[in-house]
C-alpha cells in the first residue's frame, strides 16, 4: 500500500488490490499495512471485506504492520463474528422464498375476513345484548369520511358526467341519436361510475386515514391501553369507522350520480342543444327503480369492504412506522382491487339472475 | 354497562396477584421459563431484571393481555387466562396499567382521557364523571392540563396523566411499565413518590416493573429479580439488595457481566 491514509477516499485502491491479488488464486494473500499513518471506520471496513472475500474463496490472509490504533480499533470487534456469513452460504429454497410470500397474504387475507365477521356480528347480535352502535363516535367518522369527501365527489363526478357525454356525443352524433346521451351517462354512471369512483375515492382518503391511524394507535399502545381499560376497540373504533364508511359510499354514490348526470345535461343543452326536459324524460326512460336499488346496494357493500380493510390491516400492524406505512399502502391498494372484485361479482351475479 | 363491582365477587386471598409455572415463547425464541411469583394484597412489588429478561411479557401476562403459552396467572383467585369475557372484563376494571409511553388516546385531551374509563364502564351522570377524573388529575399534579392534548405534555406529565387514568375507576392493583423510563431523575423521583403515596393512601396494590434500581429501591416493599425468562430470587428489598449471588450482585453495583472475550481475534490474521 503506497496510500499514507487509509480512509473513505482511498480505501477503493485497497479493496481493488484485494479483489486482483484474489482473482490470480494464490493460496495467502499478504497485506501490508505498515506504511498507513491515519485510517478511519472505512478503510478498515476495507480490510475486513477483503477477509470476507479471501474467507470465501478459502484463502488465506496475513496482516502485517499494523499499528497499535488499529489493533485497539479491532479489539472492539471480533473478526469472526464479522466474516462468519462468509462460510455459510445460506441459500433459501424457492419453496420457502414462495411460502415467506404468500403467508403474509394468507395471514392479511385471514384478519380481514375476521374483523370484517367481528363487525357484522357486532352490528347484527350487539342490539340483541343492548350493546347499539355508538353514535357518538360514528357521528365523527361520518363528519370525515362522508362531509369531508363532498367537495372532490362534486367535482370529480361533474366533470366525469361532462366527459361521459362528450364521448357518447362524439359517437351517437354520427346516427344522428344525440338524445341517448341521456341513456349513455345514466345508465354507466347508475350502474358502474358512480359507486366504483365513490368507492376509490373513499379507499385513498377514508381508507388510508383508518389503517394509518389504528396502526399508529397500535404502536403507541393505545390500543392494549383501551382494552385494559375495558373498552373494546371493535366496539369503540372499529365498527363506527366501518358503518361511516358504508354511509359515506351510499350517499356520496347518491349525490355523484346526481351530479354527474347534470353535467351530461349540461353538455348535451349546451352543445348538442338538448333541452333539460327532454334529457329528464330520456333518463326516466332509461333508468329502473331495479338498477337504482342494485347500485345501493352496490355502494355500501363497496363502502363496508374500505371501511373493514382499512380497519384491519391497521389494526394488525406491527414494527413502527414502517409497518404503519405497509398498512395505509394495503389499505390503499387492497381496497380498491377488492371493490373491483367485488363489482365483477356483482355483475356476474345480476347476469345470472337475469 | 353494570358497575364495576356490582357482580364481582372477589375471592378473599393474601396472594391478590399468584403466577403459576408461567412460560411463554413467541416465534420460537423462550422468553419466560417457569416463572412463579406471589404478589400479596397492598404491596408496593417490584419486578426487576435487565432489558430483554422477559419483564414487559410477564406485565402483559398480568393484566391479561397476551396468554402465556403455558402455566396459569391468577388474580384475586380467578384465573384471568381462563375467564369468560365477562369476568375478564370485570376483572380488568379492578386493575390499571400505566403504560410505558403513558398510551393516552392522542384524540382526546388529557382529562376526556382520564374520564373515558368512567364513561364507558360505569352509567355515573357526567358531572360526577368530569368531577372524578379532574380529582385524579390534581392527585397526579396535573389539573391545570386538563384540558391539553396528549401531545403537548412532556414525558413526565404524560407518565401521570396515565397514572390518573389508571386509577379512574379506584382500581384494587396497577401495574406500570417502567414507570421512571426517558425521566431526568427529579421527575422520575416525582413518579415514585406518586407510586408510594398511592400505596399507602388507597391501599392499592402496585405492581412495578422496571430496570431503574433507585426507584426499585425507593418504592420496593418486596423484589423479584427476573434474569434470562426466570425468577432468580424473589424477598424483601433488603434481602434482595443483600444477596450474594453474583448475578444480581452484577445487576445491583451495575459491573459489566462476565462476559466470554471475543475481540483481539484480528491477531489471528497477523504475521507473526
């Protein structure tokens, strides 16, 4: 080693001497570091990864001139406890690779389905054991999930009713049919538009707010705090952000489709020049009491499915921030793909019953 | 929701607290290993060890949070583990626990906090509610927070505002979870004093776990010394603090432990 210093900044020349000296296979490698003056944590880092490497490779390495700093700086750590990864070569097998996957999911899966059974079960035999719904706590939920959504429903629905109508204008312009505009926006907004973007819309803000703050609730123990106390979170938390989720979905679902179809009315008066009358009586047309029914039932099954994955994912956090963090994303992205499996359900089960 | 006492029927014993030949391992690492302890009604008990001998398991075991895997937890002769939801319910009210990080609900102040065991469990009117738990706060010191939020009191504040909490509902034991953890030494001596003149007022039972020996041998009546998932020596304080055996020597004149010397195995690797 020329390098008077053995540091962050030349530490790179040794580790690359190590790994030429390494390649030409010799059985010992001599390292010589008398002529080091100064070194840092970096540069002896370098000297035990090239052990690591030698150790690897089944070769032997000799020290030589080392100072007595460096010697009091290895006598706080031990050289084989650090290298001893190096023996092992621990491989894990792709069963276990898939098996550390797919358990956390099972696992996830599980707790969702339990909680989602707990607060069914609260909500349908609490009453029976005078134990009703707290609406106190619920009244808060509501307040967040449903009011606090209303402006970005409005707008996203009314400027989704004005796109719905520009597409289906576009087309049925050709035919000369601009009047099923009405059909067009009514019926896709009914049916799927409006509890779908409801339901997302609720997963990003409602969703993510409930896994994010029982997780951390859990982590500050407020949680084990509340059932000492002999307050049972299922009761006290759980089932007034599920039932405020499953409002919200309902009536923020409501007042998009109402808005949405405004906004096609409002297209297709302005520039199809369809006047408000004939769309209402088009749309009375083209919607059933059948279809508005279904997409209620729709939306609070969408609402009650964010409400629970939130909930339970939060709920099941463990490891700090971290896990907190894992949470909302789950809480996020579960959400919504269980709100589309949900609708694909729906539709197959309305198909079959005709 | 019935009041606390209203059906329970304690049964009469010295030993308010027993633990039978617990043992527990999670994730396939032995954390208590046949642990017994007696804790008698009205004490001031101390559990004591290093960080890591399985304290914080044993106090949750107690109060009835988490199962032992194996052996029994017995409090005011019922078996807590075994319990319907009912009577773990009411055996939860005869007990607080004062966690380590104080858990206050971060939603709500400091004194909806300390009244929210009382509005839950018991159908008192709300005046007497609020009046009760503003008298917990003053016995802690803390009446003129009241009406702070959690995360505006600092650490010692927050370790009494869950002390108030604890005691809302004049609770026969409670447990804390190292009471004096992250308190300069004046506070922390603020909460032992707290801890005794509790004891000694209301005759609660307190059950303290902890790795800070001044407060242990400050508030102690009896100590039991944990050490690696075993009770090593459980006796009065003077007791403990006389015993001879190395380890709690170790533990109570705070010397390193004996420990296998592994460093200097870089001279394995020099040229000689």
């Amino acid at each position: 080693m020329a390098a008077a210093n053995l540091d962050r900044s030349s530490v790179a020349a040794l580790t690359g001497d190590f790994e030429r000296a390494l390649r030409e296979g010799p059985e010992r490698v001599i390292v010589d570091l008398g002529a080091v003056e100064a070194f840092d944590s970096a540069g002896l880092g370098g000297v035990v990864a090239g052990l690591e490497a030698a150790k690897a490779r089944g070769v032997e390495v000799r020290l030589r001139g080392l100072s007595q700093a460096m010697l009091d700086f290895f006598s706080l750590v031990s050289v084989q406890r650090l290298t001893a990864s190096a023996e092992r070569g621990a491989e894990i097998g792709p069963v276990t690779r898939l098996g550390e996957f797919v358990e956390p999911i099972m696992d996830g899966a599980v707790a969702v389905l339990a909680t989602a059974g707990d607060v069914l079960r609260e909500l349908v035999v609490g009453p029976f054991k005078r134990r009703f719904l707290r609406l106190d706590r619920t009244a808060v939920e509501v307040d967040h999930c449903a009011a606090g959504a209303l402006p970005i429903i409005a707008l996203i629905g009314f400027l989704l009713g004005l796109i719905l109508a520009m597409q289906a204008y576009v087309q049925l312009r050709v035919f000369g049919a601009e009047i099923y505009i009405a059909n067009m926006v009514g019926v896709s907004v009914l049916a799927e538009i409006g509890p779908l973007m409801t339901a997302i819309v609720l997963a990003a803000r409602s969703g993510s707010r409930n896994a994010a703050q029982l997780g951390a609730m859990v982590v500050g123990e407020e949680i084990a705090a509340l059932e000492q106390m002999g307050v049972r979170p299922l009761r006290f938390l759980v089932v007034p952000k599920v039932v405020a989720c499953a409002f919200a979905a309902l009536a923020l679902s409501v007042i998009f489709d109402v808005i949405a179809m405004a906004g096609g009315a409002l297209f297709a008066w302005g520039v199809a020049g369809i006047e408000f009358d004939a769309f209402a009586q088009q749309l009375r047309g083209a919607l059933h009491a059948s279809d508005f029914f279904l997409a209620l039932i729709k939306s609070a099954t969408f609402g009650l499915a964010v409400g629970v994955i939130g909930c339970a994912l939060g709920l099941r956090v463990r490891g700090g921030s971290e896990g907190v963090g894992r949470a909302t994303t789950g809480a996020v992205v579960v959400g919504i793909f269980l709100v589309i499996v949900i609708d694909a359900v729906f539709v197959t089960a309305q198909r079959l019953l005709g | 929701m019935e009041l606390p006492d209203s059906t329970f029927t304690p049964r009469r014993t010295d030993d308010i607290v027993r633990v039978l030949a617990v043992t527990t391992s999670l994730g396939g690492r032995t954390i208590l290993d046949g642990v017994d302890l007696a804790i008698r009604r009205g004490e001031v008990f101390v559990i004591m060890g290093p960080s890591g001998c399985g304290k914080t398991t044993l106090l949750r075991h107690l109060c009835g949070l988490l199962a032992p895997s194996f052996g029994s937890v017995t409090v005011e002769g019922h078996d807590i583990h075994a319990a319907s939801p009912e009577l773990l319910h009411l055996l939860r009210l005869r007990t607080g626990l004062s966690f380590q990080g104080g858990a206050l609900l971060g939603s709500m102040t400091v004194l909806e906090n300390v009244e929210l065991p009382l509005r839950e469990n018991t159908e008192l009117p709300a005046r007497v509610i609020r009046e009760t738990a503003r008298m917990k706060l003053d016995m802690v010191g803390l009446l003129h927070a009241a009406d702070l939020l959690p995360s505006s009191l600092s650490g010692g504040m927050k370790k009494r505002a869950a002390i108030a909490r604890a005691i809302a509902l004049d609770p026969e034991i409670v447990y804390f979870d190292e009471p004096s953890a992250g308190l300069d030494p004046v506070t922390a001596a603020e909460v032992d004093n707290l801890i005794q003149k509790l004891n000694q007022v209301f005759g609660i039972t307190m059950v303290v776990v902890t790795h800070d020996l001044q407060s242990a041998h400050a508030i102690a009546d009896r100590v039991a010394v944990l050490h690696e998932g075993r009770v090593l020596r459980c006796g009065t304080r003077d007791q403990i603090w006389a015993d001879p055996d190395p380890r709690i020597r170790a533990f109570i004149e705070r010397r390193l432990p004996v420990e296998e010397v592994d460093g200097m195995d870089i001279l394995r690797f020099l040229e000689i």
